[in-house]
C-alpha cells in the first residue's frame, strides 16, 4: 500500500484473511490459481510495508534491494501470467479455452521482457510524502507497447471467461487502474496495487458463486 508501512501491513492481514477464506472455497484442483490471488496481493503489501521501514530506519537499509525487487517482480512479472493462466485453467469452454491461450501467451511475452529488465537495469524506491515512488530504468521504446499488453494479459481474460460474473473483476482492474493513472500517475505501480488489492474480494464473491453452485444444497442450508 501507498500510505505508510502500518497501512501495508494492516492490508496484508486483511488479504491473508481473505486469502485463506477463498482458498477453502475453492473445490477443484482448477480453481487453486485463482483463488490464490488475495494471497499474492498480501505478499506483495507485506513487502511493501517491510521496504517503507528501510526506507525509514538506517538500520533496515540492507532490506530494500530485496523487498523493491520482490513488490516488483509480483506486480510486473507474476501477475501478467498468473491472471490468464488461473482462467485458462477454470476455463471449460474449448473455444474460451483458445482464446485464453492465446492470452497466456501474452502474458508471458510481458513477464519475460519485464523479469528481464528488473534483471538488467536498475531499480530501486523511495519515499516522496505519503507515497513509494519506483525508479526503474527500463528502455523506452517497449514502454507503451509492453503497458497495452499488461493490461490485454491482465484484463481480456475476465471478459473471455465463461465463469459467471467475471467481467466483474475485469471492470475493478481497469477502473483502479484508470483512476490510479488519473490521480497518481508519478506512483502507478505501488498505488494501483492497492487498489487491485480491493479486488480480492471480488475474487473472494466469484469463488463463493462457484461454490453455490457445485453445491446449492450445502450452501442453502449454511
């Protein structure tokens, strides 16, 4: 989270809580990837938290290669792979099912390139006011192109899927993306993760609908 280290923190309990709850939900071995989402995010906003005290305290200085690396490698590397792949894998539609490979594929064009320049270039964060500012210094010339593809590999998924209201999830991930481009542009990754993060419980109420319906009975009478 953007705000302060408590505030990362207290997010990633709430996700672990949220996290563990839409794990239990999940009943197929297919449904695992998805509902491990809440989970990453509490990964990620615990390393956050960890990379504002070394920002903060002299004597945590040694931690934040680590945890810069590690909140980038989840919000740019994982996630462009991890989202269509837990679709992919829910998916049981066969023509849905090629379109979602097609998009995996995507998604891992943009993990490569993006896991190879957290590799190669410099990257590190630093506080600016309330927020974490990420300096990373990336070529140019795929920037866009590389953006356009996060987004189609981390948002088509959502409206290909045959899962019922997932283009829910796809609605929240571009308006906290739009909204985070609109009002804190110099701070996108670190503030959009947050409000990704909200999402979890999207993916906490889609998972408690497959439940519902892979077993009505159970469910009426809980």
């Amino acid at each position: 989270m953007c705000f302060s280290a408590g505030a990362s923190f207290t997010s990633g309990v709430v996700l672990s809580v949220i996290g563990v709850a839409t794990i239990k939900k999940s009943r197929q071995p297919s449904e695992f990837f998805f509902a491990c989402i809440p989970i990453i995010f509490a990964v990620q906003q615990f390393s956050e938290g960890i990379l504002w005290l070394s920002l903060t305290y002299p004597s945590m200085l040694y931690l934040q290669f680590v945890t810069s690396h590690i909140f980038i490698f989840f919000a740019q590397v994982v996630w462009p792979t991890w989202v269509p792949y837990a679709l992919f894998r829910m998916e049981k539609d066969k023509t849905r099912k090629k379109a979602q490979t097609i998009l995996v594929g995507c998604g891992v064009i943009v993990s490569a390139y993006l896991g190879y320049c957290l590799l190669a270039f410099p990257v590190s964060g630093h506080i600016d006011g309330r927020h974490i500012s990420y300096q990373q210094d990336y070529p140019a010339t795929y920037r866009n192109p590389g953006a356009i593809l996060y987004l189609i590999a981390t948002i088509l998924p959502c409206f290909f899927s045959s899962v019922k209201r997932m283009w829910v999830l796809a609605v929240a991930i571009l308006v906290s993306y739009i909204v985070t481009r609109l009002f804190y542009t110099e701070y996108t990754i670190s503030v959009w993760c947050f409000f990704a993060s909200i999402i979890s419980i999207a993916v906490w109420l889609i998972m408690r609908e497959i439940k519902i319906a892979q077993f009505p009975n159970l469910m009426r009478k809980a």
